[in-house]
C-alpha cells in the first residue's frame, strides 16, 4: 500500500517524487513551524523561497563594483538584474589565451531550501568550474573566501543565527549558458 503526501502548507496531494522536503523552516506554513520539517509542493516552496528578511534586504547595496584590471577594467553590476560578463585571462608569452572566465548573476539555494541572490564566478573554459560566490550586503558584494563574514552574512538575510551548517553544502545556479558545465543539472542548478 502506496502512502500518500500532502503540502504541509496548501494541503494539495503530492504525487510520487513531487514533495519537497524542507529539513528547517525559516518561516511557519499552515502545518509546521519555524526550524520543523515539512514537505512541502512547488508552488509552496516558491513562496517560502521568496520570503527573506525583508528589513535587512532592503538595505542591501543594489550596485556594486568589479575590478578585473588589465583584465576588463571596472564594471558596475546591479542587484536583482541579470548579467553575464565574459573576460580574457592569463595570455601565454604568444599572446594564446588560456582561460576564459565570466561573473555572471545567480542564486543559492542553502540547505533548507531558501534561495538569495548572489555573484557567481566561472571558468568558461574548464567545464564551469566554480571559483568564486558572492552575495550581497549594505556594505556590496562579500565573497566566499572570507568565509566567516560570508557565512554571517547569509545568515543575517535568512533571518538565523551564524552557523556554517544555515549555508554549506549550497548549490548554485547562474544567468546564462555555459557550452560544457557538467556541474549542473537538467534544472540548472549544480549537483
């Protein structure tokens, strides 16, 4: 005997494999709390997604500034508007170029399931690798690899106390195509 799921917040039926299934709940839904479980439809799971610390979120920078140097000089980009910028990097001494990379726009979706804006880096010719993530802040854009203020960051428009375990593992997904990214899914977003 097949079990049914239902939406803990709409209460529609699920089909098999169409549940998602949020381990904490940033926010209350009709069935369950704040930091509980729940399953969870699309629809419901769109609208959870969009919910973030309106407060913080609003002071966040809408523009900030990328410095490429020799490499593209200064570009301005804009928060909540798509980009995609590609560079040159790394000539050999014949002027061969050996790398191609792009910034592009994108999101992250964190372990709950919450998605927020964020930069992504990407070489466009080494299959996508991944290099470099960004989300924004009142300050602009801080990266990754200031990994406590990144993680507080996050933490700070989700609404929850700084923990490693509210951001990592994330997946990712960008504006864009890249021609070989075996590091995304059929949806877009990594695996």
């Amino acid at each position: 005997m097949k079990h049914k799921y239902y939406c803990d917040d709409c209460g529609d039926e699920l089909g098999e494999r169409q549940g998602h299934v949020i381990t904490s709940l940033l926010f209350a839904v009709s069935s369950a709390n704040v930091g509980e479980s729940a399953i969870l439809c699309s629809g419901c799971l769109k609208t959870h997604n969009q919910k973030e610390n309106t407060d913080y979120a609003k002071e966040c920078r809408m523009i900030a500034e990328l410095d490429y140097g020799e490499c593209g000089g200064v570009v301005e980009v804009e928060r909540g508007k798509e980009f995609e910028i590609l560079r040159e990097e790394a000539a050999d001494r014949y002027g061969v170029v050996n790398s191609m990379w792009s910034t592009r726009s994108g999101f992250l979706r964190l372990p709950s399931g919450q998605e927020i804006e964020a930069v992504l880096e990407l070489c466009d010719t080494d299959s996508g690798e991944h290099w470099g993530t960004a989300v924004w802040t009142p300050d602009g854009l801080v990266w990754q690899d200031n990994a406590e203020r990144f993680v507080a960051e996050v933490c700070q428009q989700i609404g929850l106390e700084s923990d490693k375990r509210h951001v990592f593992p994330y997946s990712y997904k960008y504006h864009g195509e890249l021609v070989r990214d075996h590091h995304v899914g059929p949806d877009g977003w990594s695996v």
